[in-house]
C-alpha cells in the first residue's frame, strides 16, 4: 500500500460525495469526480492485473489511452462491460472492478508461474513450435490463456447512438494552451470554431501544470477561449475523441455524455487545427515493468487533479526539464523525492528534493512491487519510482490525412512535416514542447495576427533516451503484450528489420493503447540494434481509430429493423386485419398466407382456392416503370430481349431485360398504354436496377430529349385477381364492364379506367396460368379497392393468398423468378426464349453475347421440370447427376413444392443440355442420398393456357 | 536452415536466443535469374518456393517494392475456406486448403491453422435453398461441406442474435468443418524462409517499374536496383498487376477496390467458428489473441488507396452488431484497408498472357489470402512447364 | 465519406453515385461483326490506372450519368461534368 490521498490537492474530486466500489473483491472508497485510476492509486492498490504472456503484474502507468496495464471488467448496475481503461473511466457508486488475465485476483495469480519460464517463450515462440501435433492440439489453451476481459453473455448496449453530421470553420483537435490559443485567435477573427478534446474540460496539460497566461491564471484565459468560442457561434465538445480523418476532409469524432446516448459526429471543417498534445515516453531498465513504476507526467496529473499521491518515497528519473515541477509538486506534497537526472548539465533542482545529476536508471527491485532503485550501481529504497524519456508528439491525425514526418533531433521526436497534410500542427504535436511556444503555435494555426498570448518560461530542454541493448536484465517495451528488447533483438537477428515486420512478429505495440507507449520504444530499439537512425528504420503507419471506439458508437442506430429496413405494403394493416402472417420477399415485407395454422398447409389450401375459385394477393411491388415520350418504342425496343415497337396500345408482352454479357437481367410484362407511353414491370428486387439500365440505354443510346423514365412503384396498389371465378368476383365488386368484357380487355390486354372517380388500370396478365387481373390504383385509394374486393370475395367463395400460394402456382405452371429459378450464366435461350435471339436482326442489349462460343455450347444448363412419382417434392437444392458413370452435376433444382392441383409433386431445374433430355430419367443428389426423376416440361399444368380464358 | 522445434526453441532459450539464423536471406538482386516473381506477398513467395521445391528451379528471384507480406497477405481476416460452387472453384480452392492443411510441417513454420469451420449464415427459406445447392455441389465434388439447422448453429454461435427484433434471425446455413482461419503474416513469413533456404533470392524494397519484352519474348524486368534479366517473369501483384500487365501492353478484366478489415479489443473466447452472414453481409472470426477480426463488402468506389471510409465502416459494425448484439460491448482497436482486384466474374486469372514467358497470377478480388497454396503452386507449374496444371486451366 | 459532385444536384455523399464504366469505352459498333475478342474485350477489360482517372459515374438518386476525373489514390476529384453533348 503506497498511493495515498492528500488533503488539498485534487480540483476534480468531491470530498463531500464518496463512492464505494471494490476491486478484485476488494471494498474501497473514492470520491465524485474520480476516475478509476486515481481512485485505485489514492487507495494504495498496486497490482491492478496481469500482462498478456508472462502474467507479470502490473500497475498503473499513465493517465489517459496510452495506459497500457489498468484495465478492468467494471460490474455497474448488473451489467458488465470488458477492458474498461481504468484512466478514462470515471467511477461511480457501487462499481466492482475486476482485472483481467487473473486468477483469482491480481495479488494472487496462479498464472505467474508461467513467468519462470519466460526464457523459452520469447515474441513468436509460436512460430517455432506446436506443429508435430498439429496447431488445433494447442490452440483451446493458448485462446483460454489470452483474450484480456470477458464479454458478458447478457448484456447487448442499445443501439442508441445517434449520428450527427456537422460543418464549420475551423476543427480544433486538443484544447492545451495551443488549442486554446489556435481557437481564441480563429474565435476573436469572427470564425467558427469547434475545438474538441478528450478530457471532461478544457486546458490540457495546463488543468495539472498549470500556468500564468498574458499575465492572468490559465483559467481565465481559458474560459475567455470559451466565451469568444461561443460568441462566434462555435462549439465545444469536451469529452469527445477524434477518432478519425477520413477522405475529402471528414473527421469523425465520439463525444462521450453522462446521463444521455454517446454521440457520433461527422464533421467536415474548412481548416483544421492538430493541437493533440505529446504522450510522455517511459525509460527502459531491468525490470522496468513493476507495479509503482509511473509515467512522471501522470504522477502529477493524478496529484493536482485528484489529490491521489502516487507515493510517500519517490526516485524520479528523467532527462529533461519537464520533470522538474513534477519532483517539485511531489516533494511540495510531502513526499520524499529523489530527482535522479540523465544528463551532466541539469538545471538547479526544486526545493526539498534530492538532486542526483548525471544519474542512469539501471534496473528496479520488487518482485509484485518495486521496492527499489538502481542509480549509478546502487540501489535507493523506494516505494514509486517515477520515470519521464521525453514525449512522443501525437501526430496520429496528421498521418491518416496523408502527411510525412521528419525526425527533429532538438524535440528527439518524429515531427510533422509543414504542408503535408491538410492540418496545420501546433504546440506538443509539433513538437514544441514549452508553454509560450505552445501558444505562440496555435495562435498562428488559428490564423491569429499581432503577438501571441504571453507566458514566461523556456522550452523544455531533453536530452535522448533509448533502450539499452547493453544492458543487462529484462526491458520491457510494450508492458501489456509482454514484449521486452531481447524480443526485438531477437527480431533483428532473425531478420524481421522493417517496423512493420517487428511489430507483427513481436506483438510490439499491438496492444490496446495502440502503441502509444511502446512503438516509440521498438522503432528506437530497432535502430540501435540494426546501427541505423530512426529515420532509416521507418515509422509504423498509423492505423485508425484514434483511440480504442465502441463499436455501437460507428454502428449507430442501425440496429433491428434500422439495420435494413424493409419496404412495407400500403396495405399492410388490411393485410394484418385479414389474418396474414408476414416474411421477407425481395426486400419487401409481404403476407406469406393468411390465417392460423401451419403455413405450408395454408399454401396449399389457398392456391387450391384459387384454382377452385378465386385468390387474391396483393401485388403492389411489382416494379412499375414508365416510360414517356417519342424515343419510348426506340428504348424499349433497344432494352428488351423482345420486341416491342410492334405491340399495340392497349396490349402487354412478356419478356427479358439482359445485361450486355447476354445474361437475363430481370423479367416482365410490358404495357403499352398509348403510343408513346409504356409501362415496364420489374420484379420487385429489381425495380432500381431495371430503372437504372434503362436509364443508361437512354441517356447513351436513344438520346435523352426523346423520352423520360419515371419509377411510380412506391405511388400505386396493385392487386391480383386470379381464378376462375375471377371475373364473378369483379363484377361483384362493381368493377366498369370495361374490365369485364373479354373483348375490350382480353388476355394480355390493358385498360386504363375510372371508378369510383379516380385512375384504375386493369391488366390481363398471368403469374399463375389462370384468368388474372390486376388491378393498379393510386396508392391513397388502395384501401377502397382492397374493400371492395374483399365484400365481393365473399360471395364468390375467394380467398386471400399468401406468397407461398402464389409460389406454388407460378411453380405449377413453370413460371421463373429471377435469382432463384435462374442464375448468374441464364441467358433466354436456356429458358426455352430463343426465338427473338433466332429472329430478330435489329440491336439490342446483350444481343452480341448471345452468339459467343459459350452462348452457342451444347452444354448450357436449361430450364426444365423434374417430376418424381414420390409423394414428397424434391429438395430445392438438390442436384441432378448423372444415373451411370461418375458422379457430377448436370444441374440442380431451382424450385420444388407439392401441387394441389395436379396432385402430385412439381418441379423447376437448371439442367445441362436438358432440353435433349426431356423425357429420359435423371439421378438426383441431395445431402448424400440418392434418387431418380424423370426430366419433363417446366410447364406441369395447363400447357395450352386454356384456363387463362376459362 | 536451422530447424524450428519444441526441442531447438528449448535449446535457445538456455543459451539467451543468441543462435537464431535470419527467417530468410536480405538478397540483392543477381543480373539475372531462370524465373522472375513480383510481388513478394503470399501468393509469390509461395510461387517461388513451389518454383524451387517441385520443379528444382534453383535461381529465383521475389522483388517485392517494400517488405514481403505487407500487402493484402498481411491485410486480411485470415479466413480460409473451399466453400464454392463451381466444381472449377472448389477444386481450385480445396487445393489451396489441402496444401495448408499441411503447410506448418512442410515450412517448418508454424502457420496456425486453426480449422474451426465455418458457417454461412441463412436467413430466409430462398437463402437455404441457395445453402442446399451450395452443399451439395461441395459434396459432388469431394468437399465437407453440409446444410446446418437454426438450432445447431446457435449452440456453436450461441451469442448469435435471437431476439424478437433480429432482423435477419438464423435460419442455419452451409458448414464447413475443415474451414477455419490461418495467421497471416506467417504464411508469408514461412514461405519466404522455406524458399529462400532452397536458394530463392528474396529482394525487398525493390521496385518493378518496366517489363523487358524483346521479339515478343520477355527478357527481364526493370527495377530501381537496375535490370534483372530472366526469361520468364510471373506477376503476382494483386491491385499492382493491372499497371504492371500494361508495361506489356496486356489489359486485364480488372478494376481495384479498398476493402476493409476490423479488430476489437481482445477477449476471452466468445466465438468458436468463422461465420459469414448473408443477411448483414458481414463476416467474424476470433483471433487467438482474442480480437474479432472482421470484415465485410467492398468500398464502392474504385481506388488503389489502401485505406476505407466510413460508409462501409458503419455498414459492417452495424451489421456485426445486428449478428451479435452483445459485441456491442466491445471497441474497435485497429482498422484498415487493402487494395483487392476483382474481376466481373470472382474467378482469378492465372495464365500465360502477352509475350511469351510472361504469367500471370491476379484478380483474386476478396479471396486471395484462402488461394495462397494453390496460386503459388499452379503459377509456379505454369512458369516451370509452360503448360496449366489441370486445376488452373479453366482460369 | 468521400463528396462527388453531380452536376445537375450539386455535392452529395458518396453513398448516392454508383461507378459505371471507364470513360472511353465505346460499344462497338456494329456489335454482330465485331470479333468474340474484341466483345469480351469490350465487356470486361480495364486499364484500372493508378492516379488520374476519367469514369463515368451514375448519380442514383436522379439517375444522370456523368463524367468524373478523380485520383485514384489521393482521390481528389478535379472535375464533375455531364456527359459530351449533355446540357446541364
């Protein structure tokens, strides 16, 4: 026990408002305002979890995403969430924090015996082994042993996230003093701005710091910021990551809100600002990675935002100048400090501290916990040795919106390079590391003229640290994944030299802080292994997100029916009343039968019906395209497989729309209202496609002055009158005698009418071999003809039909549906269509394929009806095979059920050369069991059509 | 090539690791060679070692313009599968599984092939029929492959969505037991170190920028580390071909697209299969290391920009979470894209093309990282013999 | 989310359009005599170029063809314009 809490530091915290939570079992206490680290720390708990491999325990480390080590599964309210990073996280009443890869607790862990064997598993061990047995032998182990926290099985987050898309001005990203000062000058211009930053307020390194700017406390300067932000009609999201830039200037960014849905934002500024700060490097020694081993920075962050000490006796090793408030504020604080500096030439240490210049940081001493420090050979007592290598510039944005870096020896870091990339960069993320070039920076970035915002102080002087591969004792340079520098060594002598090779073969900054502590250290090590610079060796490329995201954050609220909305019936709530269950066909939500009971036996029941008597099924989403004016005959004509320049108004033909490659793109009935006015029917899953070829053909071929096309599907019902007693039940509706008359409106007929005062067009068109009407009125007066067609059912002893029915009776009748009764290589002639392929000589779309060596082949799969004399319908699915000779596919069955009418079961099939083999008997092949068909007609019923004017 | 074991990683381990040799040799480039392969991901160091291992080609070269593995090989979600319909595909295929099926003893490598198998998922009655159709042409032609009922795939998914508000429940699907997912980066790794211990020069950061083409016959490559001559060069460069072919003034049936791939943070085993989705359009597997590794359709818009966007980034999250509403619970940690080239009709192209001596390997589109084996081992017949292996004639 | 610009609508999201084709590419005409190469040639060939590009696009929600000239890698689009002969 360590960390303790001071009495007056901590400007986040409530003293008035503790919490309790636990950890591993554990009850403690925190207060309002903590997060779950500086809770734990000021508890004094050291060992938070283990690391990946090795289950070396480990501590806390840092103070926001680089942290590596401090991630929990938080139990609140019931419902458990995994990996929760313990510095972002703020904690609330009644939390219980479980750390990961323990058992049974962090202090406790059985699995750190696995670290006496270390010595045999170093980065990529698995590589080299578990292959006599096989891989599968092991892997249940080496998964059960890996993998962080555990997901709880019953807690699914709502998909509550909304989607916010906004513009503006100028995008700050990082609200330090560069940022603030970027936006202040952008703000104070009159522009619009929307600064942004991770933390709950804003400041940056300036809310532990601290800082007198032009003059005044940081906090005025800060909330001047604010108010000029604001007065120009900018904004200011605080707790928000901006996770990433994406093409043609989008950022999308995650603003995470108490009490509400997270927000995700799509945000599209004219300029953009990067004022991300830097991320302070560890230093690397003998057994650098035990718990009480702390990122100095966040030793002072924890200290002045939470009143959390990170220890009563402190060794603080550094090499620059950064460190020295820390030491101060520590030794302030009534800790004991020992300030141990790298470099000969310090400046003149802080009161009360214990200076050691020229001082190198070998190793540490602790087994669960570092008792102690090893400086120039001998070791000082210690509970918390605090370690600052200088910063890494957070340049991740800058990078993903394509810019370069170059490496800048006074900063010892990688540093944009000016103009690369669309952001300008300022402050820490450039490198520049001190509060008045800070200022100065972003002042500039935000287009600010005339002097910057003042403050005293140099920059921060370093000097450059690297891991030592001289150094005895075990270096760790990624603490989570448990890569150390004899990993990297190893690496480098096996030849993995290139970052991103090391960082694939080690696991090195592959963890869940992305890198942020360790690619620094790898990329270093690297070099000095390989006797290269930094540069030379390279940089790993930045990979998105930012920070870790939720993925419910991105996903947003398509969720559930959102995912992939379903069109919907006009009609639905009739349908509903009627009795009908629903299911999905084409993307539409359609009735598949209507009434109680089993579903297949409703189908056959109802397309019995409607052979006996009378269906009816709504047909509403049959693609309806118009197409209008002089060109529309040419169009069509030059769209479709048949011709349809020669059709009289009035009257409708049955055809093909192909693909150029020859390939039946969708099928359909044409009408021909008036010379120059066609309607063109499209199943219903191919409505936009159809649309969008005719439209090419129009633009490209015809010209577009000579017509126009007009999608109306979504604007009209149609329903489907089908039987024998089709007629009887019109004319029980009161439908005109225009309708009625075989003569005026014959099969395949047209007509377009009145009733009841408004448009009603009635077709003769059949998808199930009977006499059928369909019936189209304007979608507002769908609900009149829908009652007036369901009064007159009644009399005439109808039936309301589902889809299944209506699948049963084009199947009856060896009627296709696109994509299920055909494939990608289905070219009209295999349907038995080939008569416009022989005939026509005029051009067409698709026509050149069809006369291609493989269009010709003897070989080609056709349509046929396989019949069996069983009383079950063959598996759709099922393939055909040959009876003798080896076994292959000739081809498979595309659509099976039981017919009622005809008794007996019915069939389509894709079949190879199946024409040829009408006739003969075939063997069929489903899930291992064989059988025999008998290959027929794909028309099973009616084939002379007699009942479509019965 | 010293030997990877239990026994040699024991050994080095007593004496601190100081005894491993280079995985393969740092080659600069010979002025010339018998056969030339560019592209040094998966599918041309795995070309170059079946160049040396079948056919005793002895003086090989892979040029590869950065690091090998580092493009799509090392950019996938590292599914492995022959779940085709086409009797040419899945022979194609089924291959490709059958070489890594015995890939770690053959390299000495351990490729961590994990055959788990994998489900694509149904959810209407007309998905299942196409499921059936599915199946049993892998029966006819030799492969596991079997129709899965609703209730089996729940208890190998069981955090498989089956609330009321699903919108695309399960209804079941085509399993493939000997399915399952590989790592990646070792597949190249460990072609690279077996090829370059029987000799072949593995050249990295080395670009291709010009065809050598004389009389109709290819003589060698250019390269910024000057010419390599060779009279037979094959391509294997995925997104990068179509620029290359056209140095011999080939086209290709081709046009490039980012496609995506995303990895949670890592968790404790959740998820036992590969599961592809037909409703969301999204596929998932669990890492070892714990991470879902998932993925889903192409970026829209045509590019050789290796990164995505967000449209299809919100499609395959959402779509994932639609799948399994609890992994609503996890963060993305890394995200990227890669650069495929798809052709019309998702078959690849592997044949001799152009002037004599030039072949190519490409238009692999989605499925690239799965066709490893084979595509080394039948461009590597094509180069050795001049003549298609039997699978790769119908390519 | 990449913008394109159509131009009859103005900027939209990526997500509205749908590539076409590679600009250039003429049917042959007439088809029946060209050659079973030339067809397929045709049908499925592509220069997919690297850097600058002229395609047609298709802009779904009004259903205009047009042409665009982008950078594949960068992609930047430099221009949006209706097809040759088009008035906006």
């Amino acid at each position: 026990m360590t960390g303790w809490r001071h009495d007056r530091f901590g400007t986040r915290i409530d003293r008035a408002a503790p919490l309790s939570f636990s950890f591993d079992g554990a009850p403690l206490t925190g207060f309002a305002g903590d997060t779950l680290a500086s809770a734990l720390l000021a508890s004094g708990t050291r060992v938070l979890g283990r690391s990946f491999k090795y289950h070396r325990p480990r501590g806390l480390w840092g103070m926001g995403g680089e942290e590596p080590n401090a991630i929990f599964d938080v139990t609140h309210e019931g419902r458990t969430t995994p990996n929760v990073r313990a510095t972002t996280h703020l904690l609330r009443d009644g939390m219980a924090l479980r750390s990961v890869n323990t058992a049974p607790d962090a202090l406790h862990d059985r699995g750190r015996l696995i670290d006496r064997l270390h010595r045999f598993l170093p980065g990529g061990f698995y590589y080299k082994t578990f292959m006599g047995l096989g891989w599968m032998r092991w892997e249940p182990m080496i998964r059960r042993m890996a993998g962080l926290g555990r997901l709880d099985p019953d807690h699914c987050p709502p998909a509550d996230t909304p989607q916010l898309s906004a513009r503006c001005e100028m995008l700050v990203i990082g609200a330090g003093p560069a940022g603030l000062a970027a936006a202040r000058a952008a703000a104070k211009a009159g522009r619009e701005v929307w600064l942004v930053d991770e933390a709950g307020a804003l400041g940056g390194s300036l809310r532990w710091r601290g800082g007198i700017i032009g003059g005044g406390d940081w906090r005025e300067f800060a909330n001047e910021t604010a108010a000029a932000v604001t007065a120009a009609g900018g904004r200011i999201l605080t707790d928000t990551t901006l996770w990433g830039a994406f093409d043609h200037g989008l950022f999308a960014a995650w603003q995470r809100r108490t009490g509400a849905p997270d927000r995700h934002w799509r945000i599209r500024a004219r300029e953009t600002v990067l004022a991300a700060g830097a991320i302070e490097r560890p230093l690397w020694f003998d057994r650098n990675d035990l718990p009480g081993i702390m990122s100095a920075e966040a030793a002072l962050h924890h200290l002045v935002l939470f009143g959390a000490v990170a220890g009563r006796r402190i060794v603080l090793a550094t090499a620059n100048d950064a460190s020295y408030p820390v030491a101060a504020a520590l030794a302030g604080a009534g800790a004991d400090v020992t300030l141990a500096d790298a470099r000969d030439a310090c400046p003149a240490p802080p009161e009360g501290v214990a200076h050691l210049p020229s001082a190198r940081l070998t190793g540490a001493r602790g087994r669960t916990h570092v008792t102690g420090a090893q400086v120039n050979g001998r070791t000082i007592a210690a509970d918390t040795v605090l370690v600052s290598g200088g910063y890494t510039p957070s340049v991740h944005l800058h990078s993903r919106a394509g810019g370069k870096l170059d490496w800048d020896a006074e900063a010892d870091a990688l540093v944009p390079r000016p103009g690369t990339s669309p952001l300008r960069v300022a402050g820490a993320a450039n490198g520049g590391f001190g509060l008045a070039r800070a200022l100065a920076e972003g002042h500039r970035a935000g287009g600010g003229t005339g002097p910057a915002p003042g403050a005293d102080g140099a920059d921060w002087r370093l000097a450059a640290m690297r891991p030592d591969p001289a150094l005895p004792g075990r270096q760790w340079l990624d603490p989570q994944n448990d890569v150390t520098l004899r990993d990297v060594r190893i690496a480098a002598q096996e030849g993995y030299r290139s970052v991103e090779h090391l960082k694939r073969y080690t696991t090195l900054g592959m963890a869940t802080d992305q890198g942020r502590s360790a690619n620094f250290a790898g990329l270093a090590a690297m070099a000095a292994l390989t006797g290269r610079t930094i540069t030379e060796t390279g940089t790993t490329t930045y990979r998105p997100p930012f920070a870790p995201v939720p993925l419910s954050v991105i996903a947003g609220p398509r969720r559930g029916e959102l995912f992939d909305p379903p069109r919907r019936l006009t009609l639905e709530p009739q349908h509903r009343a009627q009795g009908a269950s629903f299911r999905e066909y084409g993307g539409w939500l359609r009735p598949s039968a209507f009434g109680a009971g089993d579903e297949a036996a409703l189908a056959q029941a109802e397309a019995g019906a409607a052979r006996e008597s009378v269906g009816l099924f709504d047909a509403s989403p049959l693609g309806k395209i118009e197409v209008i004016g002089p060109g529309a005959a040419d169009l069509l004509d030059y769209c479709s497989y048949v011709r349809l320049s020669t059709l009289k108004p009035g009257r409708a033909r049955y055809g093909f729309i192909l693909n150029e490659t020859g390939i039946v793109h969708d099928d359909g009935v044409v009408f021909r209202l008036d010379a120059d006015r066609f309607v063109v029917s499209a199943s219903s899953s191919h409505a936009a496609s159809v649309r969008m070829i005719l439209e090419e053909a129009r633009q490209d071929i015809i010209g577009p002055g000579r017509c126009f096309i007009h999608d109306v599907t979504a604007a009209s019902v149609t329903l489907t009158v089908t039987g024998p007693r089709a007629r009887d039940l019109l004319r029980a509706a009161g439908l005109p005698d225009a309708i009625l008359d075989d003569a005026t409106l014959p099969h395949m007929g047209v007509t377009e009418t009145d009733w009841n005062g408004h448009p009603l067009r009635a077709a003769r068109v059949s998808f199930t071999g009977d006499r059928s009407y369909e019936l189209t009125v304007p979608a507002r007066h769908g609900s009149a003809l829908c009652d007036a067609l369901d009064s007159a059912r009644q009399q005439v002893d109808g039936r309301w039909i589902g889809m299944e029915a209506v699948m049963i009776l084009r199947a009856e009748k060896g009627f296709i549906l696109i994509g299920k009764d055909t494939d990608g290589l289905t070219m009209p002639h295999d349907l038995g269509w080939g008569g416009p392929r022989e005939r026509r000589t005029d051009e067409y779309l698709g026509r050149r394929s069809l006369f291609t060596p493989e269009a010709n082949a003897a070989t080609r799969r056709q349509l046929v009806g396989p019949a069996t004399d069983a009383a079950d319908p063959l598996p759709t699915g099922a393939h055909l095979v040959p009876i003798e000779g080896p076994r292959r596919s000739l081809g498979f069955v595309t659509s099976s059920c039981f017919s009622p009418t005809l008794n007996r079961p019915v069939a389509l099939a894709l079949l190879e050369a199946g024409r040829e083999k009408i006739g003969q008997e075939i063997g069929t092949f489903h899930m291992g069991e064989t059988g025999r068909a008998r290959v027929c007609e794909s028309c099973a019923l009616d084939p002379m059509g007699e009942r479509l004017n019965a | 090539m010293k030997r990877y074991s239990a026994l040699s990683l024991a050994a080095e381990g007593l004496r601190g690791h100081r005894g491993w040799k280079p995985a393969w040799r740092k080659a600069r480039p010979a002025p010339e060679y018998d056969a030339i392969v560019v592209g040094g991901g998966g599918h041309g160091l795995a070309t170059a070692y079946y160049l040396a291992r079948n056919h005793g080609l002895r003086r090989v070269a892979v040029l590869e313009k950065g690091w090998i593995g580092g493009g799509n090989t090392g950019r996938n979600t590292t599914v492995v599968r022959s779940n085709y319909f086409y009797p040419e595909s899945v022979a194609l295929y089924d291959l490709a599984l059958r070489l890594y099926e015995g890939l770690s003893k053959d390299l000495n490598f351990n490729v961590m092939l994990s055959q788990r198998g994998m489900l694509i998922a149904a959810h209407t009655p007309m998905q299942m029929e196409i499921c059936a159709r599915i199946a049993n042409a892998m029966q006819l032609n030799g492969v596991d492959g079997a129709l899965m009922g609703a209730e089996e795939a729940l208890r190998r998914a069981p955090l498989l969505n089956r609330g009321p508000g699903a919108r695309h429940a399960c209804m079941g699907g085509i399993w493939q037991p000997r399915a399952g997912i590989a790592r990646h980066d070792a597949v190249a790794w460990g072609y690279a170190r077996a090829a370059s211990s029987l000799g072949v020069d593995i050249v990295e950061n080395c670009a291709v920028t010009d065809l050598l083409i004389e009389a109709g016959r290819v003589t060698g490559v250019g390269t910024d580390q000057g010419t390599i001559r060779a009279a037979r060069v094959g391509l294997a460069s995925a997104g990068a071909t179509p620029g290359l072919a056209a140095l011999a003034g080939v086209r290709l049936p081709v046009l490039t697209y980012a496609l995506q791939a995303f990895v949670s943070e890592p968790v404790k085993p959740i998820l036992d299969t590969v599961l592809l989705y037909l409703g969301t359009g999204t596929y998932v597997s669990q890492s070892d290391k714990g991470e879902l590794v998932f993925g889903g359709g192409l970026d829209r818009v045509p590019t050789h920009g290796q990164r995505g966007n967000l449209p299809m980034q919100e499609t395959v999250l959402s779509g994932l979470l639609e799948m399994f509403p609890a992994f609503a619970q996890l963060k993305l940690l890394r995200q990227w894209g890669g650069v495929v080239d798809v052709v019309p009709d998702s078959s690849p192209v592997i044949g001799p093309t152009g002037p004599e001596g030039l072949f190519l390997n490409c238009g692999w589109g989605t499925g690239g990282f799965k066709a490893i084996p084979a595509g080394g081992w039948l461009l590597a017949h094509l180069m050795a013999t001049g003549r298609h292996h039997e699978i790769s004639r119908p390519f | 989310m990449q913008i394109f610009t159509c131009p009859f609508c103005g900027p939209r999201e990526e997500t509205e359009f749908h590539f076409a084709a590679e600009a250039g590419k003429r049917r042959p005409e007439p088809a029946e005599t060209t050659s079973d190469a030339d067809w397929a040639d045709y049908l499925y060939m592509n220069a997919a170029p690297r850097r600058p590009a002229r395609e047609v696009w298709v802009h779904l929600t009004c259903g205009e063809f047009f042409t665009m000239t982008r950078d594949t890698v960068t992609r930047e689009v430099s221009d949006a314009a209706p097809l040759p002969g088009r008035e906006r």
